[in-house]
C-alpha cells in the first residue's frame, strides 16, 4: 500500500537541514504554521537538530492570507537549494504560476524532496512531477485530480503518500502526519517522537482513509480501542496478536476489526507491525541490540519475520538501516532517545 511505504532514512544531523515553504495570496494560515511548528521551533534541549525555514515566494514582500499578512523574504530561486520544499496550495481551480512550476522541476532535479500539501499535489501534477506516480488529496477534490490528470495514479483513501522524493497529502491536520514522516525521513524516528510528543499527537500511518465518515467517527473519551491501543504498546514484545486485542476488549474479533478500523483508518494487523516497525526503528537508531534481539523485543518472533516487515516499509533490511543512520549521523553524535504515546518504548525495553 502506497501510503504505508517510506524512502530508506537518510539522516542529515550533520548540519541543519533547509526546509522551504512555497507561500502564495490565499494560502490558509494553518498550511503555513504546520511546517513552521514542526521544523522551525528550536527543540535543541530535546535533542532535535535545527532546520532552516524559508518562506519562499515568486514576488518578494507580502501576501494576503485569511485577513492577515505575512511576508515572504526569499523567491524561487532558493527552492534549489533546499532539502526539501513543501507546497501547499488551496486554489483548485486556478492554473498555477508557470515560474512556481518551473521552479519545482529545478529543485527536483537537483536533488530536493518535494512534498505536496492539500491542494499542491495540483501543482506537482500540473509540473509534471507526479506523472507515473501515486498521489492523493484532500478526498473533495480526488475527482477532479484523477480528471485533470489522467497520467497519475489516484489513491483516494491515504492520509499522505510517499513516492520517495516526491510526496503528497490529503486536506488540513494531514499536513502534520506528512510533515511528521519527513522529519522522520530526514532524521530518524526518535527525532519525529520527540516532536510529535512537544505537538501533543501522534503520528498516523499515511494509508489510514481520510474519507469524511471516518473523519466524524463518534467516539467518546472512554472508548475501550484507546485502551487496548496502549495497553498493546507495552505488550509488543510479548507476540501479542488481534486475538488478544480483541479479547482484551471484550469483543469479538469481527466486531473487533470492524470497531477498530473505525476509529483507526488501519486494520488491528496493519497498526500492530507499524507499531513494532516503529519500536523497531528507535532501537536500531539508539541501542546496539543485535537485530536477532531486536526481533524479539518488538514481538515479530524471528529474525526472518522482522527482517520481511521492516524491508516492506523501508526497502532495506533492519543492519542496512542501522548502518545508514548511523553514518549520517555520526558528524554529530547519534540523536538523543524519545517516544509519544503512539511509539513509546515499553518500560522492559526502554
């Protein structure tokens, strides 16, 4: 499932990574303020690596944004070097700037990952950068993107989709989920806990559906999914399965999975190995656990089952990933351990 597969993590903690922000007359704030809060607080105390921040447009000085100002000091030309340009954009009907678009091409081919928000996956496909590829957006406009650009591959159900140096995403707080995935991309996965817990949220996987019956799921505060949610993340290494999820709920499996995937987007399988691939991922990047343990403390049983679940997210196998990581990051040391409620570690691994 596209929305569940990422590029192989190539931290850059060797230096602050430049993230540019394409900005334009109408944007909604909130397409702005997502990126700026997730790379450009200084969360050096807890251990994240600074990002440079850039808010790039191709007329220096200020735009409108629902009533209020904001000022773009750097143009197009600076899309080039930045590490990755995020594009939001929320005029769906509009042709967007032939300039913006050239621009984009650039950046990419000079090595830049670019990453569409809401409506810029319009803008990505109009530049060409998303023929061949998956791609989604906000669920009211999937139609028309299918329509207008019969060269990509619509997925109309995840939340964001990652075809390695290009990225799309759906409307509005899907935004923090994608730019969550590329700062764990960028610099690895205790890195994007650590901000994510500063946010006070969780990361969801990128194939959880985004369609509007799901999104206005009733629920209430003592809904027993969220209890057995972290009850199994400190059981992971205890092999626990949907059986005993469904148990611990007092459920059928049936009505377990139907229950489950309500609230989740995901199914009970799918979110226990992503839980696992992620307890995994801070392991390899924080601890010198051989992979054989490693399997074992993330509840995949062999080292055979590990290594078949992490290569389907990641590409490459658990050592190659270590390897990596350790690589790129041993400029400046290896980043500091941290956790969220959606990955924390459980208190016999930590």
């Amino acid at each position: 499932m596209h929305g569940c597969r990422t590029s192989p993590v190539v931290p850059r903690a060797d230096r602050a990574i430049t993230v540019a922000v394409v900005v334009t007359d109408g944007i909604p704030l909130l397409h702005l303020s997502i990126p700026t809060d997730v790379f450009g607080i200084d969360r050096t105390a807890a251990g994240v690596p600074p990002h440079r921040v850039l808010l790039v447009a191709a007329e220096l000085g200020p735009v409108t944004s629902e009533g209020v100002t904001v000022v773009a000091d750097h143009g197009l030309e600076a899309l080039r070097c930045a590490d990755l340009v995020l594009v939001p954009w929320s005029r769906f009907e509009e042709e967007p700037p032939q300039a913006l678009m050239d621009a984009l091409v650039d950046a990419h081919a000079h090595g830049s990952v670019i990453a569409a928000m809401c409506g810029g996956s319009f803008v990505l496909a109009a530049a060409g950068l998303l023929d061949g590829r998956a791609a989604t957006t906000h669920w009211l406009h999937v139609d028309e993107l299918e329509s207008r650009f019969p060269r990509l591959r619509v997925d109309r159900d995840s939340i964001f989709v990652d075809e390695g140096n290009v990225l799309t995403c759906a409307g509005t707080t899907a935004g923090i989920d994608l730019c969550l995935h590329l700062l764990r991309r960028f610099n690895g996965a205790g890195v994007a806990a650590a901000v994510a817990r500063r946010m006070v949220t969780s990361p969801r996987l990128g194939a959880q559906v985004q369609t509007p019956h799901q999104a206005i799921a009733a629920r209430s505060e003592a809904d027993p999914i969220d209890a057995v949610a972290e009850w199994a993340l400190r059981h992971l290494q205890d092999g626990i399965g949907v059986e005993d999820l469904a148990a611990r709920a007092c459920m059928s499996r049936r009505h377990f999975h139907r229950r489950f995937r309500e609230v989740t987007g995901v199914s009970p399988h799918q979110w226990l190995v992503a839980q696992r691939v992620r307890l995994a991922e801070q392991l390899l990047e924080n601890t010198g656990l051989p992979v054989e343990t490693i399997a074992h403390k993330t509840g995949f049983g062999s080292p055979l089952a590990f290594r078949t679940h992490f290569v389907k997210v990641h590409d490459v196998p658990p050592r190659d990933y270590r390897s990596l990581f350790r690589a790129s990051a041993a400029a400046s040391g290896p980043p500091q351990a941290a956790s969220t409620s959606a990955t924390k570690l459980p208190e016999s691994v930590a």
